[in-house]
C-alpha cells in the first residue's frame, strides 16, 4: 500500500468575506468532505480577522477555543488531520488585511520567517505536515527572475525551511500561472539553488496546466523535490505574454482577461481538460510519492456536489492506480 493521505480544499467555501464564518457551515462543509471519502482538510493563510475564522492560527483559537479544539472537531467529523497551511508571503498579518514583505527585498526575510513558523507550529498540532508557500511575485511585476534575484529567493526560502523543519514540517514551494517563476525556467532555477533537504516543491495539477509545464512530465523529473500535491482541472492556458499583462491577478486570474474566461479551476473528474489526471496518478506510482494529496475546486459555484464528484473520481479511478 502506498504512504499517501488525501485531503480536500476549504477554499471553494469561502467565496465571500462573510461566506464562511459559522461553525455549522464549518461542520457541514467537513462532513461533505469525511462522507467524499477525505481524511483532511487544507486551509488557506487569510488576514481578514473574524471574517476569515481559519486563515490564522489566532482566529481559529478564538473560534474554537484553541487550535486543539479544532482538532476535536474535525474527528468528531471523522477527519484525522490539517493536511497543509497555504501562506502567501505578500499577505500581512502585522495588520489586517496588509501588504505582507517581498521574498526578494532581503530585509522582510525576518518577517516571513516568523510567519512562517507560526502556521508550521499549527500545523503541527493540527496533524499536519506541509506549509506550501508563494516563493515569488507575479511575472508582470518583476519579469524574468536574474540569477541574483533567484539567488535571494533561495536564501529567503532555505531559511524559511530550516525554521519550519524544527516543527516537524516540510516547505513546499507553489507555483501558480501567473508566477515569475514561469518565466525562462525560474523554478527549476530556484530548485537547483536551494537545499534539496530544506526546500521542496508543491505540484499544483491546473496552475501547471495553464501555465504550460506539464505536471506528469514535471513530476516524473522533479520527483524528489515533489512535498505536496494538489489536484485540480483547467481548461485554458496562459501564455508568457498574458501573464505580463499589468495587474494580472486582477484583471487575468479575477476577470478573466481580454478572452473573459469566467472559471480558471475545476474539479478532477473525467470529463476532458488539460489534465490528464490517470496518467498524472500512475507518475505518483511509479515515483513513489509519500504525502498528502489535496483535491481543490477553487471557484466552484457548487461546493458540497464538487466535493462529492471529486472523492468518487478518487475513490473509484485514480486511488486504484497507487493502490
């Protein structure tokens, strides 16, 4: 039997500042998730105070009491686990809903370090296992990444992993689509100039896809970097050209672009997309992935019925492949 956990995404419940803020709409969407066949739950690092009741370690033990009322919680839902924190450096938590420092500017290095460990330490005692981290801006704001940028990104980003190591938790760098790191192979750049031991890599299956990396040929080389998955389906790519479109993540990734793409983000199913999901799964086998996989749906507009499609893609065609 393989060593691999499967989760599932909050993220698609929180549509809203005021979507996702009461304890029974939390105990509805971990049920859907337990009944789908899950065992975990990731969240997302948010800084909007009591409207994001799980986006810090600090609103969640206001909600529940402590983050170990959390815990009793999820198995009174029969979940086991926080799979994974998601923490995007740009966001503050100084102040709510702040600007959060710049991996490139050598002096918010302290910053996102303390961040850091202060999700790795929940994450901990949630169960979890892995911080999966936004390692750099977007391609419209910085261009192709130098080798002296790349460079203070590894220094930002090994620090980063030695710290959260000592919480018993793995860093996994997340590229999404409009990355700089897309551009003239900047991940693979940054990966060969990080600690292999420190500094692992998150395969986001859609945010791959529409970038143009393919995540079956990204995993197959790259398999011992690999510390996290997550599962998602796309229909539309991203060329270099569109992801330097100015203010991108507004007007590309929230509007949808000159083309008017209304959802970027599906679940797995079989139903045709740019990912080839079983052949993605048989990668998994044949590399020998040990961790959490975490199916999302990020824009779903029907959580609860993308959950169920998803864990019955999961339970009946892509958990046989790795057995």
């Amino acid at each position: 039997m393989s060593d691999i956990r499967w989760g599932y995404a909050l993220n698609q419940w929180d549509t809203n500042i005021d979507a996702f803020v009461r304890k029974r709409d939390h105990e509805r969407a971990l049920k859907t998730v337990a009944i789908s066949g899950f065992e975990g739950v990731e969240l997302t690092a948010v800084s909007f105070g009591a409207w994001e009741p799980f986006g810090t370690p600090q609103q969640i033990a206001d909600l529940y009491g402590s983050l170990e009322g959390l815990l009793e919680v999820l198995r009174a839902c029969a979940l086991t686990a926080v799979s994974s924190y998601v923490y995007d450096p740009f966001v503050g938590f100084d102040v709510e809903m702040g600007r959060g420092p710049d991996p490139l500017d050598p002096a918010g290095h302290p910053r996102i370090i303390s961040t850091a460990v202060w999700f790795a330490d929940a994450l901990q005692r949630l169960g979890g296992s892995t911080l999966v981290v936004r390692p750099a801006g977007s391609a419209w704001q910085t261009g192709a990444l130098s080798d002296e940028q790349i460079a203070v990104l590894a220094t930002c980003w090994n620090a980063v992993g030695a710290a959260v190591r000592e919480h018993g938790v793995a860093l996994a760098l997340h590229l999404d689509f409009l990355s700089a790191l897309r551009l003239e192979d900047g991940l693979d750049r940054l990966l060969d100039v990080t600690d292999p031991e420190l500094v692992g890599v998150a395969i986001d299956t859609a945010e791959f896809a529409i970038a143009g990396i393919d995540p079956v040929e990204f995993l197959r080389r790259r398999a011992d970097r690999v510390r996290h998955i997550q599962l998602k389906d796309a229909h539309d790519r991203v060329d270099d050209e569109e992801a330097r479109t100015p203010h991108a993540e507004q007007f590309v990734r929230t509007e949808g672009g000159a083309r008017r793409i209304g959802r970027w983000f599906f679940e797995p199913s079989d139903e045709p997309g740019l990912v080839d999901f079983e052949a993605f799964m048989h990668a998994v086998a044949d590399t020998g992935y040990e961790g959490w996989i975490v199916v999302e749906s990020d824009q779903s507009p029907h959580p609860a019925e993308s959950t169920m499609v998803s864990g019955w893609y999961v339970q009946k065609v892509l958990r046989p492949i790795v057995g």
